[in-house]
DNA sequence: CAGAGTGTTCAAAGTTTTCTGAAGACTTGG
DNA sequence: CCAAGTCTTCAGAAAACTTTGAACACTCTG
C-alpha cells in the first residue's frame, strides 16, 4: 500500500472509466476522488497532482456534478471550493446509463413507424423494441433492490 | 412508410447506436441490418447503399461478428457473403456490456488492495465493489428471465 | 489448377474529439 | 465597494480515432 501502488490503482481505474466512455481526463479525476486520502479535494490539487490544466479540472468537475457523481463539499474557513464523490454514486452512474436504453426503445419503435407493418425491418425492430422496453423497466427495480439490500446486508 | 422515411429512420437509429458508444460507420452498418428490406445482406450491397468504402463495411462486420450481433447467413448459389442479423442479438450485446461492469468490479477490488484497509479510499471502493459485484450478479439473470419472458408472452 | 471474383489488411489522410492556457467573470473578505 | 484570489470559458493546438483505397490473400468455378 504504497503511494506508487494507489497511484498505479488509481490510473488503473481512471482506464476501465475511460472504457465505459468517460474522457480520460474525467476519468482520472473520478479515480482522483475515489483514491483520495482526504475526505474533500480541491481544484488546484487535482490539476497539480494528475499534472493536468485547471481548465480541464474546471470541465471534468462540471461534468461529474452533472451526471451525479460528485458533489460541492461545505469547507468553512476556505475560499476554495471543495468536492467529493457522492454516496450512491454508482446507483446514479447506473441510472443515467438507463437514459441510453430508453433511447433505443424510442429509435425501435420510431423505426417500426417508418417501415411499416408486417416487414421483415418490422419483425427485427420489434424484438429490439422489447427487449429495451423491458430493460428500462427492469434496471431501476435492480437499482432499488440494492439500495435496499445495501441497507441490510446480513440476511 | 416511404423509402425516405426509413432510410431517416435508419440514420437516426445510427446515431443513437454511436451514442451508445459504437463507432460511426459501424453504426450505420447494424442499422442498415435493422431495417433491410431482405433476410440477409452482402457487403458491397452495404457499401454502395451507405456510401462507405469497402474497407469500411469489411471493418463493421468484423466487429458486429466478434460481439455476435449479426452471422453468416447460408446463400446457396451466390459467391457473395450474406450476413443477417442473429435472433437474440440484444441480449448478447447486453451481456457483453456485462464485461464493462466485471472490469469496475475488478479495478475496485485492486484498489482496495492497494489502499489498504481502514483508508477513507478504501471505504469509497468498497461501496463500488459492492455494487458492481451486484450488477455483475444480477445482470444475467435480468437476461434469462428476457428471454423465459419472451418465450410465453402471454401470463 | 488457372483465373475471375470477393474479402481483408494496413499505411496514410482526414475528421472529430479533447486538452491547454490565457483572458475574463465571479465571489468574498476586508 | 475595492482588491485578491478562485473559477470558468473558449479559441487554437494536440492527440486520438475513423475512414479510405489500393495492394494482397483467399476461394470457388470451369
């Protein structure tokens, strides 16, 4: 557990985030937040410790409050702004994930108006049209469940 | 339902699959596969109708072969490939997404290690190896009951 | 087994996305 | 209400990713 391991981590994780499609700077900010030894970070102390600009830290911490990730922390006595990573922010990340769902739902069932009925594109679309209709409905039920499981581990 | 309305279909379609994160060419690909008026289709049916190169297309099936989207179809008496799409091809496509979501659960696990226990960092990655060990676990089982659901849709 | 017809590969060009850095806007303490 | 410190914006630079197209490889058919 030395300060070369959790910086290696950290990288490590800041990858498998830019994978999902997170942009790489997002993504090491994030992995930043999630590796950080404080409670609450600091602008300033992102840019200098990832040896990024302030004004990808500036986008990258626009882009994680926007999403639900991170969060303003109070700091009282300082004039920066800190932040830190939220609880349940994984939950958020997956939700927001849904939003790409319900799009494919939405572009099937406008192509199945466009092609008409009884067409083979028709028949195609329909099943991709259920399938994404029933995963939007699922995955907040999945969402919840863990929320509640989370509360109450043992059992 | 005009050829014009399709093909608009189609693209956006594209669009929402590159939003997805597929890259663009591919995109229009799969959507081409969607809304094909015929069972199966050959590649330079695919260049021409899309105004790509034939390197482009070779690329696309490729990839939408290696993540079991589409499938050689048999075409008896034609020296071209076909290619359709294969039945069920969401639920693969799902499932695969399914590695993205190992891999969180990988990295946390790592960062943990790395940590060390007791570290405020420790006790972030621990809420996100539990939770991505949950999806990881759940997931497929979401798929099943797709597919358990779809063979008797009527209950 | 030769040759025509297909399919694939890959270096280079083009396009898009991302990052930087400096200028300007905002905020807060004095 | 001024001034110092902090944050955001945005045009241009850099990097990453896509696509092309031509050369090569493969596969049938006659």
């Amino acid at each position: 557990m030395t300060l070369a391991d959790t910086t290696e981590a950290a990288e490590r994780m800041a990858l498998t985030l830019a994978q999902g499609g997170m942009q790489k700077a997002t993504a090491r900010v994030m992995a930043a937040f999630l590796f950080a030894d404080t409670d609450s970070v600091t602008a300033p102390e992102l840019a200098e410790q990832l040896g990024i600009s302030s004004g990808s830290v500036s986008g990258a911490i626009k882009m994680l409050s926007t999403v639900g990730l991170i969060e303003r922390a109070p700091a009282p006595g300082s004039r920066r702004e800190h932040y830190r990573l939220r609880y349940g922010a994984w939950a958020t990340l997956m939700s927001a994930q849904n939003g790409i769902v319900q799009a494919m739902f939405e572009a099937a069932d406008e192509g199945i108006a466009a092609a008409g009925p009884d067409s083979p594109a028709a028949r195609r679309l329909e099943e991709m049209r259920d399938f994404y209709g029933f995963m939007f409905r699922e995955l907040p039920t999945l969402v919840e469940r863990w929320h509640a499981e989370r509360k109450q581990p043992s059992r």
